[in-house]
C-alpha cells in the first residue's frame, strides 16, 4: 500500500518545501548586482547565493536555466483583501478604523498578485478623508487566514489623502451621478484640507499630554484612572511618536509641500508620499524631509491635479535623492509592477537595478523591512519570483513564486489544475439545473 | 335539537371555558431530547409545568386526558434568533443565508415605545454621536402580542423564540419568549435579557447615503471597538467615584454603555469563513462571551476545527442559499455561490460530528411549511433527526442558560410541548397541537397557496 | 527633355520646401505587409512613400534622416480612443462624448476634436500615428445617471494625430456609426456580483429575473429594429427622389451603414451578445465590427465566416469572473487569431494610448504570435476602418506615417526617435517632454 507513504511523505512536504535550490539562473539581486547561478533558500530564509552553492538539507531543486530570478515584488499602494469599502468616508477624519480587522484572504486578488510577481503589499485605507483609516502590510501569502497574510513586525501605517479625492464629499455635485442626496462634509477645498490635518493633530497632541501625564503618575507609584482611550487620536499619538507611518495620497505641489511643512510644524514625519504626481516639481522638498515618494509610471490627465503628470516623475525624484518606488493602486495594475519598472529606463534613462529597485529595494526601505525583503541576499526572506524572460521585458512572464521559501504560485500547475476546476464547477451548475423546473422561456430568438 | 344542545353548550365550553391547568397526554410517543426516546408514555403537565414523564406516570384526578395514541411529543421549538414579538422588525438584516442587506430591506420603521435613533440630521460626527445604538432596549419592553407572526411560528411547532430587538448596530437585548396568546406581553417573557445584538451593517447606509458614520465594515468594527473601550473606562470610573465620591468630578450616566455593560453575550454575525475567523478574533478582543450567527459557510472544512477552537456556540441560518430564480443562463455564478447551495444544508451535520455546538434559526423564514421544509433540508442532508430537534431545542436553551427551565421534556421544566403525527419535520406529518406554558393550542389552518404571509382566515387557535 | 527635367527639378525643389519628403537611410524596415528589409532607406515624396530598397537616391534639397541602428514601422493605430475629445474626464466641462438622446448616428465626433489636445503630442511622440475617435462614453460604457438609454451614440472617425484643424486630421469620416446593442444583462461582460456598496450607490434594487431582462432586451430590441426600418424606408424615399421629403439628419447619417459603405461598431462582451450583434447585422443586412468582446465561445465560427473584425480592449485587464484563468484576457488575442478571427487592438481610452504596444506585448507573450501583433496595431486597423490604401504598412504609394525607433516597437525600453505624419517629421515634444526639460534643467 504505497498511500501511506504519500500522507507521510506529504506531511514532510511543509517542511522541506522551505529548502529550496533554484539554479542555473539569472539571479538580479538589485543592491548586489546580477550574477549567473543558483541562490539557496535554507527554512525559508534565502542562505547563500552564487556560481554554485551548498544543497541545504532535503532541498528541491528547481532548474531555472535561462531564466531570470528577482526578488519578491512589493506593491507600496493597494486596496485589494478588503472587505467592505476601503473607505470610511462618513467623517473627514476616520483614523480609528483599521485595515487590519477587514483582512479578506479569500481575495482572489491576493492569488492574482501573486500571478505577476508581488509578494508584498502596502494596504491602504481609500483616499476619501484628509486623515484617513490605519494601514497594513501584508504578505501575499494565499491560502492562509487573515492573522497569516499580515507581514509580522511590519510597522502599522496610517493613510492620509490630499487634494482632490477628500473634498469631493464637501462638495457633493462633484459625486458625478452618485447621490446627491451625500450631507456635504468639511472640508471642501485645499485650505480646509490643511486645517483638518492642522486640528486633528492639536487634538492629537493634548491627548497625547493626557497620557503622558497618566505615565508619569504611574512611574511616581500612584494609581490614577487612565484616561478614556480615544482610538481616532490613538492612532495620530503613535504618528507623533514615530510608531506608525504616515502614508499620504498627494498630487500638486502645493499640497505636497503643505503637508510636509504641517509635519515639522507637529514634529512628525511623513514617511511615504503616495502617487505624488508633481512630487517632481518640489524635489528638493521632498528629498530634505526624507519621506519617500510611491508613484505611478505613466498615469496622467484623469483629474485636474494629475493634468502636470509626467512619465518622467520617478526618475526626476530619484535623482533629487528620494526613494522612490512604483505602485499599483489597482488590482490589475500591480500584476505587471515588472514592466511598470521597465518604464523608468524608458522615461528617464535609469538603468536596469535603478528600475527593478523601484519595485522591490525602494518599497522595502519605504515600508521599512528592507532588513526582511526587497532584494536577494543571505539572510534574507526567501521571497523570489523567477520569470521566463528579462523581467523588465514585457514579453516576460511570471513562472513561479516564492515566499517564505515557500512555493505560492507556480504557472504550469495553475494552468494543469484548470481542466479539473472547470470540471468540478461544471458539476455543479449540471446539478443545479437538474434540480431546478424547466424555465419557462426557451431559447428566445433574435427578431 | 335536544342532541344538539348538549353539542352547542359543549362547543361553547371549548371556546370560552379555561383550558384545564392540569393535562396528560397518555400512550403517546415521547422524544424527551434529555434522556432516551419513549415508546409508549404519558407526559403530565400542571399549572403550565411538566409534572411528569414516563410510562408509568401518574396522572393527577380531574386531569383532562389526551390520548396520544399514534402521536409523538417533542419539546416545544425554540427559535434562537428572532424578531417575532416585535411586529415592526423585519427579519434580523445580516444573517440572511445571502448578502449583506445594505441594498434588500429598505430601512425599518421606528418601533412604537422608546425612541429609536431616527434618520440622523445632523449626520453621525463620529463615535461619540453613539451612531444606531440602542443598547438599554430589551425586546421584553417592545413586544406586541398581536403580532400575526406568533401564530404563524407557533403552527410550525415553536413555543419559544429568543426575539432580539435586530435593528441599527447596538439594537438591544434578546428576551426569550414563550408564544403564549396573552393580553399583558410581559406575560410571555421567560427572560428578559440575554444577549446583545449586534450588527456590522445596517440597510440603506454606506458611502453616499445620509446615514453618516459608520459607513464602511471598518468602520462598524472601530466603532463597536470604542463602544467596549469606553464601557471599560465607564466601569472603572463609576466603580471608583462610589468607592469614593468625595473630591471626584461625577462621572456622567450614559445609558448606551449601560446597556452593553448589562449584557452578559453578544451575538455577532459570520456567514463566511472570514466572518466567522474575524468575529471570533474580535470577541476575544472584546472579552465577551459571543454567539455567532448566520453561518452559511458552515460546510467548509476549514469551518468547524476554527469553532472548536474558540467553544462559541453558533446559530445557523435555516434561510439556506437557493438557486437564483429564473436567472439568466448565463449569468456568471461563481464557485463559491453554487458551493453555498449545494453543500449548505449539510453543515448542520458536519457540526455536529466535529462536536461545535449549534442551534437554527429562523431567519425570517415565519410558515410552517417553509421552517419544515429547511430543517428537513439539513436531515436529508446527513444531520440525525435527533440532533435536528436538539438544535431546535436542548441546545438553544444551553446557549442562553435556560436549559434549567426549557428545551427537553422532563419533569419541573416549562410545559412547552409539540405533539405531531408522525416524525416532526417529515413532509407528510401533522402537528395536532401546540403547548405553551401548559395552554393548548392548535395550528392554524394553512394559508392557500398563493396567499400572503400568514393571513389565516379563520382564527384556528384554541384557548 | 530639358523642359521635363526643369519642371521635375522645380517640383521636387517645391516638394523638399513643402518639408514632407525625407530620405531616411540605412534603416531596418519592419513593412508588415512583408518580411523585414535589413538596411534600406526610404524615400518620401510629398508625404508619400515613394521608394523602398538598399540603394536609393533622394532627389536634391530632400531632408535625409540617419537611419543606422532604427527600425522604420508603420505609424500605429489604436482603433478606440477618445483623443481630441476629451480633456480630464473627472472634468466634465472638458468632455465631449456620451451625449444624450435614444438615437443619435448624426453626431459626428471628427468635428468636435481639439487638436491642441495635450493628448496628441503625448500619443505621437509614442508613435502612435492615427486613431480612432468615438463618441460613445468609453469607460463607463454609458454616463452614470444618464436617463434615456442610448441606443445609437454617433460617428466614430479615424484620424491622424497630427493636424492643424480636425479637417486637416481626417482620414476617414464616418468611420463607423456605434451602437449600443441591447444586452442581456450587464454589457460590459465583468462578470460577478456588483459589490454591495457599490449597488447601493446606484439604487440597484437586486438582480432582475431572466424574465424581465428578457422583455426589456426585446423592447429594446424591438425599438433599435424600428429605427432601422425607419432609417431603410428613408433612404428608399431619397433613392427615389420622393417630393417633399423632409431632410432627417438622423436618417441621413444612416445611409452610409445602409449602404453598406461603413460598419456599425457594435460593443458586445459575451458569445451571447456577439452572436445576437451578428444575427442582427444580418438581418439588417449591413456590416459590424465588434468591440471589446471578452470571450468568443461559439460565435469565433460565426465571426470567422461573415469576416467580421473584432476590436480587442486592453489586454491588460482582469479576469471577467471571480473563478476564471488569471490569464483569461492576455490569452483572448491568441484565441482570436487561432479562430481566424481579424483583430485590432484599442486602449479605449486617452491616457494609454501610449501604451498600445506595450498591450500587444503582453498578447505575445501568452500566445500570439508576434507578426500577427505588430499587425494588429497597424494594418489591420488600418484596413478595418477604411484607410486600408493609405496607412497601415510601409509599402509605396502610403502615406509617409512612420515611426523609427531604437529597437522592438513592442518592447517598453525601445525609444523612439523619429515620427513622421504625412511624411513631415513630427517633434518629439509633448507637455511631458517640456515639463521634464523644465525641472530637469531647474537652477
């Protein structure tokens, strides 16, 4: 009876999954160069990396000849394994809700990320509100629950918008088609903007007083009631406490500015600014603040505030000095982040690293676990992708993906497994129709 | 017209003479829920309590004998979730074995009695405007006898519902009801409070529409996480301002977190297998012993070892998905809908061999017919009959701590009884009688088909 | 022989002022219409190409461009945009398409383009040398809050996007009359339950039965018929010079279709919708194009044998069902070509139409085979809409609508060097372009 050796054999599996030798490789390291080899993955960690290299124990050798290794896509800017709206628009400052507890894993947005390259995202609150809802990172990693997609140790983010998106509710004809029925909402224009933040964050800071004062009175040996728990102004405290990162949707320049000079003026920083489509036109801003800048490759003239948008954005940033990565905002965009990346050597000139590094390094340094993920080197999360071609070709493809050395997505199973799918719902939908009474309209013509 | 005297006077005794408060159904089949089934025994009811029960019973002198040659008694039904009692309230809006309801029911009416929190104007500024909360409610204050549904859900073999006041995010208590034709409601109070109800959406709100704050999930969960955080906060102060009043500034009285810190559970809804992970991390968080209801994804495997893992007892839905009717052939249906439909009626089953404990509800199912034809569903799915009833009543009564006094056939319990021939829930049996706390009363007559909800035409209820 | 020779050399010398004649030499020239030529030049004469081959000598005073290391492609057509006709569409002053009214063919979308559309330099400097206009509201598919349905929404044109005035631009105009079929059901083809906050937006009030969409799609059905009928007694009555018909300019605008001279764009998702488009078409016995379908099934046969061209939407987009391949749209080109089926690629948009070949890429590299790619953004469009004779390929006689680049059109890195429209060298400026001159070059 061989079945048992199989179960047994499976439930190894796991374990062994994590030691993995891929070889005969292009391996682009991004901070390390490009080299032709093989890199080891030893308990989901990458170990070593090179012409050859040592078997870890037990390992599964996959032979990626003329193919092309990278590290793990990260998508600095997504709204996808939300339940529910992504945004709380309700109010102009909703920093009490939290991505964290509508986590959907059965997002098959989640698998199809996964299907071009990413295995990290930053998701984020909507941009309906100047100060919008806590953040999360999370890890591509389909199949687990919720609690196992979050990218443990991950610092938690919160999202702030400015701009267009926020006012809109303040100015309900520009709901194009949508109600109009929506009670306009301060604020209503840019100033109003700035004066949400501005105030939000007084708020923030005398609550913040009342707990330090609570912590004093603790550490002197008294007992005093704490004060109530505010979750909005929570969350702004741990902003000035450095404990959680400011993500915020900008597009002009005055805005952009704007907010940074808010920061100095709260003693906080920014620390990523996302979209930031005119992010080119105060560089040097931008750059002396050290937030980092998460933009679109070649998206423009959609809104007003993205008419100055130009595809030459992230390489005008990168050479004022910024980190600067590229991102999605888009469930179908953040399939192809490779070629994304390939659009900076086009506009711009940047070379090859300097573009994979807007889609893996620089996201990594922005959400700050480039000590985890973003490039390949020892130590290392085992998060690869391995692609078929040059992946800043857009004739190239995603074959499989790796995370935690673990094997997530793998081409040629997906499209092996799709006959017994369709099979099996086919099933069903057969089952159905024979349980159900004829309809009463056949086949109708077309007249 | 001499026989015809005796017959009318007869007649009129039935219709307007007190039921007898002492009773024995004898010779009948007896399924106790508690113990084993009985062949052949006699149940003996007394001043609306079950005196008696066994083969060998004794039957009090003067008792008005019933003979349940060729029938069966059953515990009397207990809908676990439910707004039956409260004739404004539409089914309970989550939980539906569906979608989330922001676009079915169109928002319900205000009740009659205490205010309930109207269309807000201004709009909702944030959690301290206590958006949709009416946590102080018990259903026990708002119920209506003349509801039409009592009678309806009563023919159907229940005598007992845990009605829940299912409306906004904090809606109040559940009271557990026994359908007894009453004139005073408080009569048919078994508990007052046992539970609060809770919410994470609410009809008609959402991005876009006037209801303000929460909109999102998020923001239903965020809020309900303040609520809790600020009945902690409440509790401390209060607690220290009555230890010592003097030189405190006096803690104001906030009847929402009265409310919430009355309830000793809270019901929370989970149809898919996120919900249920979700909700049950968030209980935990909450420190609030829960009950999840809804459960539609129930059938999966991953499904009953997450229960297990937390002990919450759960509610599931008799409102099982149907095919879509006379849908469009080639209407997209995904994988997971057809699943829904097809495995759905099996999760009761599968429950109950991994051990999680579990009850039905109705879920705006209120005909007969319909409440048999969806537990049937489950049995013919794979679920015991026995464990079937349970579920309708041993186990409901465990969840909400009453099985002192409800949910089997044993002696000392409330005299809430069904007595059916043939095996309750099988499409050809027919319910003889109902006992409410020791009142008998008959089903109603089936509406024609075709006719709306419950209108009966003729009142076929006994006293 | 003298006098011959004077007045060639008088118009040559006319022509080189004129600027649209050009020899660009020792290039790589991808015809389409042939195999690849290594090493030849091109000679253009009055926006026309006039000769191909290794050795070619331009006339005196004709400009010469260095074509060492380019690649010479026909200028690409992106078959669905609306370039010139709408600005910022969250701006809706600045947006001219989707009007309203049941039937419209008379709106003609070529005289309502802006030719200062910041759109088309950003949409040429690409390479991107024509284009089709269309009047229809292309990414909702219909204006939200719209309240009549809109069965027929007007005239698409193919343009050039270079030109001094939307005449100037014109190609061909009418192109096509588009219509919005009446669909069972979503037309879009996204399959999938509408998300619930996103239904409650819209006062959705749930799913109709298959019996009400049913009799909705024959009402509708039945009043784009009627029309038709209508539009057939008119042109009857004009071929027959019937006194005292009134001049209808809807039934006018018709006649081209009827005529069988241009097509109906019809947009239809589903194999369902595709085969009642054609069952239609047929009966209406005039000619279709279909756009964006999303699956073929059974109507390919149907597509195949009455030649009818599909005009395929973005590649890059996601699976129409929650359980479908997540390669389900890259892979539709491939099929479309297995089934002989003539496609063409659009962006169906404004601000990618730059990024047309790069949708042509990703259909290569899950199937299609690369010719059959690079003719979807030109000769194939080209022939779809009319200009068939003029654009599409390098071959002489075409217009001179050239781009040159450094490499692979398809390929994302390659840069473009040269775009000649009409043979005239087009400059490789766009507002972009300036403003990235202008912060690169900041003090």
């Amino acid at each position: 009876m061989s079945r048992p050796w199989i179960l047994w054999l499976a439930a190894l599996a796991p374990l062994c999954a994590q030691n993995i030798v891929i070889q005969n490789a292009t391996i682009m390291t991004v901070t390390k160069g490009t080299l032709q080899g093989s890199v080891a993955i030893k308990d989901g960690k990458i170990a070593e990396i090179g012409e050859k290299v040592m078997m870890p124990f037990h390992a599964t050798v996959i032979d990626a000849g003329g193919q092309y290794v990278i590290p793990g896509i990260i998508d600095c800017h997504s709204h996808i394994a939300v339940d529910g709206n992504i945004n709380e628009a309700t109010v102009a400052v909703s920093s009490m809700v939290d991505i964290k507890d509508v986590i959907n894993p059965e997002d098959i947005a989640i698998y199809r990320a996964l299907a071009g390259g990413v295995t990290t995202a930053n998701i984020l609150h909507g941009s309906a509100n100047p100060i919008g809802g806590r953040t999360i990172v999370l890890k591509m990693r389909w199949g687990k629950d919720a609690e196992g997609l979050i990218f443990e140790g991950a610092v938690p983010g919160i999202k702030f918008a400015l701009g267009e998106n926020p006012k809109r509710p303040g100015n309900p004809p520009l709901l194009r088609g949508f109600t109009p029925a929506f009670p306009a909402r301060y604020p209503a224009t840019r100033m109003g903007v700035e004066d949400t933040i501005r105030e939000a964050f007084n708020q923030a800071k005398a609550y913040k007083a009342e707990w330090d004062e609570y912590a004093a009175k603790v550490a002197r040996g008294e007992s005093p009631i704490p004060p109530r728990r505010d979750l909005k102004l929570e969350a702004l405290k741990e902003v000035l406490e450095g404990r959680r990162y400011v993500h915020a949707h900008c597009y002009e320049a005055d805005e952009i500015l704007m907010l940074l000079r808010v920061a100095d003026d709260y003693g906080f920083k920014v620390r990523t600014l996302q979209h930031v489509l005119e992010g080119y036109k105060v560089a040097p801003q931008i750059a002396a603040s050290g937030a980092g800048a998460s933009t679109f490759s070649d998206w423009w003239a959609y809104k007003f505030e993205a008419y100055d948008a130009i595809a030459y954005n992230a390489a005008l940033m990168h050479k004022a000095g910024i980190v600067v990565s590229l991102n999605s905002d888009d469930a179908e965009l953040m399939r192809h982040l490779n070629t994304e990346a390939a659009k900076a050597m086009k506009y711009g000139g940047l070379s090859e690293d300097e573009a994979l590094a807007m889609v893996t390094i620089n996201p990594a340094k922005q959400l700050g676990i480039d000590n985890r993920v973003g490039s390949i080197e020892p130590g290392k999360d085992g998060d690869l992708v391995i692609y078929d071609k040059n992946p800043l070709s857009d004739y190239a493809k995603v074959q499989k993906v790796f995370i935690d050395g673990r094997l997530y997505f793998d081409r040629d199973s997906d499209i092996a497994g799709r006959p017994a799918k369709a099979l099996e719902k086919q099933k069903l939908i057969d089952k159905e129709k024979q349980s159900q009474p004829k309809p009463a309209a056949g086949r109708r013509p077309v007249e | 017209m001499r026989k015809l005297l005796p017959a009318l006077l007869l007649v009129c005794a039935c219709a307007f003479a007190e039921n007898p408060r002492t009773l024995a159904i004898r010779n009948a089949k007896v399924v106790t829920v508690s113990g084993p089934v009985l062949a052949k025994a006699t149940v003996v009811v007394r001043d609306g309590l079950i005196e008696a029960v066994g083969e060998a019973a004794p039957i009090p002198a003067g008792a008005w004998i019933i003979d349940g040659e060729g029938m069966t008694v059953y515990p009397g039904l207990i809908d676990s979730l439910s707004t039956v009692g409260i004739p404004s309230l539409a089914a309970p809006p989550a939980g539906r074995g569906g979608r989330a309801p922001t676009t079915v029911a169109p928002p319900p009416t205000p009740a009659p009695g205490p205010a309930t929190t109207p269309a807000p104007t201004p709009p909702v500024r944030g959690p301290e405007d206590r958006p949709a909360t009416t946590s102080w409610l018990l259903a026990a204050d708002e119920i209506d006898p003349s509801d039409h549904r009592i009678e309806s859900v009563r023919s159907a073999g229940f005598t007992t519902t845990v009605t829940f006041p299912a409306r906004g995010i904090f809606g109040g208590q559940g009271s557990i009801l026994d359908l007894a034709a009453v004139e005073h409601p408080g009569d048919m109070v078994v508990v007052p409070a046992v539970g609060l109800y809770i919410a994470v959406s609410r009809p008609g709100a959402g991005f876009g529409s006037t209801a303000g704050f929460p909109g999102a999930l998020m923001g239903y969960i965020a809020y309900i996480r303040q609520v809790y955080l600020d009945a902690e906060h409440y509790k401390l102060v209060r607690e220290a301002y009555a230890r010592s009043p003097r030189g405190m500034e006096r803690p104001p009285y906030d009847r929402a977190l009265e409310g919430v810190l009355a309830s000793k559970r809270v019901l929370l809804p989970a149809n898919r297998l996120v919900e249920m992970d979700r909700m049950l991390r968030f209980a935990a968080e909450l420190k609030q012993p829960a009950i999840l209801y809804g459960m539609r994804e129930a059938y999966r495997p991953e499904a009953a070892p997450l229960l297990k893992k937390y002990g919450a007892p759960v509610l599931v839905s008799l409102h099982w998905s149907e095919p879509p009717r006379d849908p469009d052939p080639e209407a997209y249906r995904t994988m997971r809908s057809l699943e829904d439909i097809d495995q759905g009626p099996a999760a009761p089953a599968l429950l109950r061999k991994a051990g999680v404990p579990f009850a039905f509800y109705s879920d705006g199912l209120d005909q007969p017919r319909e409440l048999q034809r969806a537990v049937k569903k489950a049995i013919d799915a794979g679920l015991a009959r026995q464990d079937a009833i349970r579920a309708l009543t041993l186990s409901p009564a465990e969840f909400y701590g009453v099985a002192d006094r409800l949910g089997s056939i044993e002696a000392g319990k409330i005299a809430n009884l069904v007595v059916t021939k043939g095996e309750l829930f099988d499409d050809h049996t027919e319910i003889q009688m109902i006992f409410v706390d020791g009142k008998q009363y008959k089903p109603a007559p089936e509406p024609p088909p075709g006719a709306g909800h419950g209108a009966a035409e003729e009142p076929g209820v006994s006293q | 022989m003298k006098l011959a020779g004077l007045l060639i050399g008088c118009a040559l010398a006319a022509a080189a002022a004129a600027n649209n004649s050009v020899l660009i030499r020792g290039a790589d020239v991808y015809p389409v219409s042939s195999a690849p030529l290594r090493s030849v030049s091109i000679l253009v004469l009055d926006g026309k190409i006039a000769e191909i081959g290794p050795k070619v000598v331009a006339p005196k005073g004709v400009r010469m461009v260095d074509g060492r290391g380019l690649r010479v492609y026909p200028g690409m057509i992106d078959s669905a945009t609306e370039l010139g006709l709408s600005e910022i569409p969250s701006v809706r002053e600045t947006v001219d398409t989707g009007d309203l009214g049941e039937f419209m063919p008379q709106l003609r979308a070529l005289a309502s383009v802006n030719p200062a559309s910041e759109h088309f330099p950003v949409a040429r400097i690409a390479g991107v040398t024509g284009a089709i206009v269309v009047p229809a509201t292309l990414e909702t598919g219909g204006r939200p809050g719209a309240a009549a349905r809109q069965y027929l929404s007007g005239q698409a044109a193919l343009i050039r996007t270079f030109g001094w005035s939307w005449e100037d631009m014109a190609v061909v105009a009418p192109a096509a009359i588009c219509v919005r079929f009446p669909t069972l059901g979503p037309a879009g083809g996204r399959g999938g339950p509408v998300p619930d906050f996103i239904a409650g937006m819209m006062g959705q009030a749930g799913a109709e039965t298959y019996t009400q969409m049913m009799r909705t799609y024959q009402q509708e059905l039945a009043k784009l018929t009627d029309f038709f009928d209508q539009a057939r007694r008119y042109q009857k009555a004009k071929a027959a010079n019937l006194p005292g018909l009134a001049r209808d300019l809807k039934y006018e605008a018709m006649l081209p279709v009827l005529d069988g001279k241009i097509p109906l764009a019809v947009e239809a998702a589903m194999p369902r919708a595709i085969h009642d488009a054609i069952q239609f078409a047929d009966k209406q016995n005039v000619k279709i194009v279909v756009m964006r379908p999303r699956e073929f099934g059974g109507a390919a046969a149907e597509l195949k044998a009455r030649n009818i061209p599909v005009i395929l939407g973005p590649v890059l987009a996601l699976p129409r069902g929650q359980d479908e391949p997540y390669d389900e749209a890259f892979t539709l080109p491939a099929e479309a070509y297995k089934a002989g089926i003539q496609f063409a690629f659009a962006s169906f948009d404004n601000q990618f139409v730059r990024n047309l070949p790069y949708q042509a890429a990703t259909a290569v590299a899950f199937g299609l085979p690369q010719d059959e790619a690079l003719k979807a953004i030109t000769i194939n469009p080209a022939q779809i809409w009319g200009a068939g004779e003029q654009l599409g390929s390098v071959e002489k006689d075409k217009s001179a609508d050239l781009v040159l680049t450094t490499g692979d059109l398809l390929e994302i890195q390659t840069q473009v060097k040269h775009v000649f429209i009409r043979g005239q060298e087009i400059e490789l400026t766009s507002k972009q372009t300036r403003l990235y001159d202008k912060y690169l070059n900041r003090p």
